[in-house]
C-alpha cells in the first residue's frame, strides 16, 4: 500500500496545501487543497473518499476535484465516507445548490457523481482489499481519524490521528494495532497552547504527554502534520527539545519528524 502526501499544513501559503492523502491510486483521506496537484486523470481514478471532519481545510477541493472530472463520471459516483454529521454539513452548507450543485442528484437523482456513506468511530470499512477504520477524535466538531491497512495477509497499519486534542481512547486503539507509521497532527506551538486547547488542536507540549501513552516496546515513526504556516519553524525546534526531554536510558524517545507534502510511503 502506498501513501502519497497531497497536503498536511493546517493552512495555506506559497507550498502549503491542506490535508490530503491518496491511498494507492484509488482512495482520498480528506480532500484540502493539496487534491489540486493531482491531474485530471488522477481524480478520475478515485473511486473512494473517507474524510475525518467538515472543517473547510479537510473538503475545500472536494467540489472542484468533482467539477473537474464530473463529464466522466455518470454512472461512477464518487463514494464519500464520513460521519452523519460531516455529511450533513456537506448537503447542507456546499452542496445545496446555492454554494455548489448538489451532486448527490446531478445529473439526476438516479446517477448522481457523489454518493454519501455513514460510518461512526470505530466502524471498519473493506475498500478494494484495504482494511479502513474510523480512529476516535476530540475536536471542536465531530470528527475522526483513520487506520488503513494493505490486502496482503499480516500487512501493518497506517494511522492517521486527524484534527485532534487529549485523546487516551485513540492509545487503547493504537496499542492494539501493529502500525507501521503514525500521522499526528500538531496544529499550533506552545506559546499557542491556549488557542490549541480551545480549538481542540495539540501544541509539542501536549503531543509529549500524548505520545507517553505509546505502550511499552511499541517503537515506530511519528510524522507531525498540520502545523500552521506562520508557527512550523517554532514548532519544529519545540518538538526537537520534546524528544530531547522524552530520551531515557530504558526508552528511547520516539522518532519524531515534519510531514512534507510530496512525501511517499510503502506501507508494507
């Protein structure tokens, strides 16, 4: 299974694109706006989106990305997974035909381009061969991670965290998997750790106490995402002095890096 990076900054400027990930070739977690840097032919082959909340920077792309390939897709919709409440805010606030056509009926109620899918935390979703499960969040609206893993017998998992805060039942969850990688977010810097509490985003402060509740012998990489533009630099060095602080003789600290949009995992 390959992970490809569309996007992972928490905002936009010059090479920061919001949160996307295509799986393989065929499947979105989420659709910010790194879904532009994909072609025409690259949407065409998405066949699955999963996202992990309604927050503009998580489905910016969504409509465009269908505008675009819409004239190819009749009789193909898009299958959008998510929570009741992200798929409501969809129908209700941008696909409402005021904001954008409702696809969900267009070109008519009998083929539309985007299907909608309710799952809830913890529902698990077969998706051509891959294992996908819907990880618990805490943010300031309903929301979700996920843990995706590859058709082949005893493949590992890749965990994607989403927008989250304090959050001990995705650990239970985690402990329970064999990851391969973990994607966390880490919005904000610890001079912003009120703002980050208040949005419910974690600051290098409070992904230290998050990361303590790996269990024990767990050891596998830790890639930080959605930071802020203006707050990468500070978070960066924060988070080099948490693993510094984190080093034990009988534990070694965990491997900490930045995401970067272009990044590819093998998932395997």
């Amino acid at each position: 299974m390959k992970i490809r990076v569309l996007g992972c900054s928490g905002a936009i400027a010059r090479g920061c694109k919001t949160t996307s990930f295509l799986v393989d070739h065929d499947m979105l977690i989420d659709a910010g706006t790194g879904v532009g840097d994909l072609t025409r032919e690259e949407m065409l082959r998405i066949d699955d989106l999963f996202l992990t909340h309604a927050h503009l920077d998580h489905i910016a792309y969504l409509p465009l990305m269908l505008d675009t390939i819409a004239a190819s897709r009749v009789g193909r919709p898009l299958r959008v997974h998510a929570l009741p409440h992200t798929l409501h805010a969809l129908h209700q606030h941008l696909f409402n035909d005021l904001i954008w056509p409702d696809f969900t009926r267009l070109p008519t109620p009998d083929t539309p381009l985007l299907t909608f899918h309710e799952l809830r935390t913890g529902d698990v979703r077969q998706c051509q061969g891959r294992t996908v499960e819907a990880l618990p969040a805490v943010h300031s609206i309903p929301a979700v991670g996920y843990a995706v893993r590859g058709p082949e017998p005893g493949a590992p998992w890749w965990a994607f965290t989403g927008d989250t805060e304090r959050n001990p039942a995705l650990w239970r969850r985690i402990n329970q998997l064999d990851v391969h990688s973990l994607f966390i977010e880490t919005a904000f810097s610890n001079r912003e750790r009120d703002l980050a509490r208040l949005s419910r985003h974690l600051s290098p402060e409070v992904l230290g106490h998050e990361l303590a509740h790996i269990a024990p012998g767990r050891r596998y990489p830790i890639f930080i995402t959605h930071t802020k533009p203006s707050e990468t630099d500070v978070i960066l060095s924060e988070i080099t002095q948490l693993r510094a602080a984190m080093q034990r003789p009988d534990r070694p600290a965990p491997e900490l890096r930045l995401l970067h949009a272009g990044d590819v995992f093998d998932i395997v």
